[in-house]
C-alpha cells in the first residue's frame, strides 16, 4: 500500500515514522557498538597468542638452550637475538592488551556542550553519584545531545580500537622480522 502524501496523515502516521527511524538508528548505535567490542576481543585474543608463544619459547630458551652455551659458545647471538625478540614482543603484546584511561579531573558541564562522555567510565568515575545521575538523567531528556555522545563513544571506540590493532601489526612484525633473523642466525653458526 502506499504511503499517503505528508500532508494527509493523520497525527498517529505522523508519530510512527519517527520512532521507525528512531528504532534503526538504536540498532545501528548497537551493531556498531557490538562489533566494536568483538574486534577488540579479537585484537585482545591474538595478543595473548602472542604472550603465550613468546612466554613458552622464553622458557625453553632459558631452560634448555643456554645451557647448551658451555658445549655450543657459538649458540650465543642467536640465543640472545631469540630472547630479545620475545622479550620485547611480550612487552609489546601487553601495551595491546594494557587499558588506557585518560587522567582527567572532569566537572560536569551541561551535556549538550559536554566534553564528559556519560558513557565511558574514564570520565565519569570522580562524579558523584548525584551528579552522575543527574547529568545522564538530562542527556536522556535531550535526544540530540544522547545521540551526539553515542556519536562520539563510538568514535573513541573506533580510535582506541585503531591503536591497538596499530600496535598489535607492529608487534606481529618485529615478532615475524626477529623469529626469522633468529633461525637464520641459528642456520648460519650451524653452517660455519
């Protein structure tokens, strides 16, 4: 059936529309919201890969390996190349997984101009709960300042979740670069 022209509907036609819009407009907040989430779990997944790996190869290289250097004193560079390469991949892969909360001392200004995001704890923590309540009781209340913070915790989102996998790309690669300058070191003593 066709939609009658703007001005025949009735007040009810009128009233339905908005709360369609309104409904896919939450839905789209929550898929983006949710698949935010999972690739953080995702990011956060493969540095414990990483973790795991390095932890396991730092133990045998200490337990096996460089009790070997008394035998094989020329196992020692690759030894040490191997340790430093999981040593500062562990680091890295826990910067990945380490919180980042902003060091800030917010006051609660009024929410449509509000640099307070109401939806992160980082910067609601030192209100009190009077002023918490209060401040998302009046973002509520105004629906563009609601979906301007959702706008906006959606972004920070976005750009915490590209650091990490920044620097998730950049541990994978200096674990790939050093795992390989390792074996080949290891190739090339075993050789000459």
């Amino acid at each position: 059936m066709a939609e009658a022209p703007e001005e025949k509907r009735t007040p009810e036609q009128k009233e339905k529309k908005p709360k369609k819009s309104r409904r896919g407009v939450e839905t789209l907040f929550r898929i983006t919201a949710a698949n935010q989430m999972r690739l953080s779990d995702m990011a956060d997944n493969k540095a414990h890969i990483l973790l795991t790996i390095n932890s396991i190869i730092v133990s045998v290289l200490l337990s096996v390996l460089f009790r070997k250097l008394e035998e094989e004193p020329e196992l020692l560079i690759p030894s040490i190349l191997f340790l430093t390469t999981s040593l500062v991949t562990i680091v890295m892969a826990i910067l990945v997984t380490m919180p980042r909360i902003r060091k800030n001392n917010p006051t609660p200004p009024a929410p449509a101009g509000s640099k307070v995001n109401l939806l992160f704890f980082g910067d609601f923590y030192s209100m009190s709960l009077l002023e918490y309540e209060k401040e998302f009781t009046s973002l509520m209340e105004d629906s563009p300042a609601m979906y301007s913070s959702m706008i906006k915790d959606n972004y920070h989102l976005g750009v915490v979740l590209q650091k990490k996998y920044t620097s998730l790309r950049v541990a994978y690669l200096f674990f790939m670069i050093g795992f390989i300058v390792s074996a080949l070191s290891f190739v090339v003593t075993q050789i000459t």
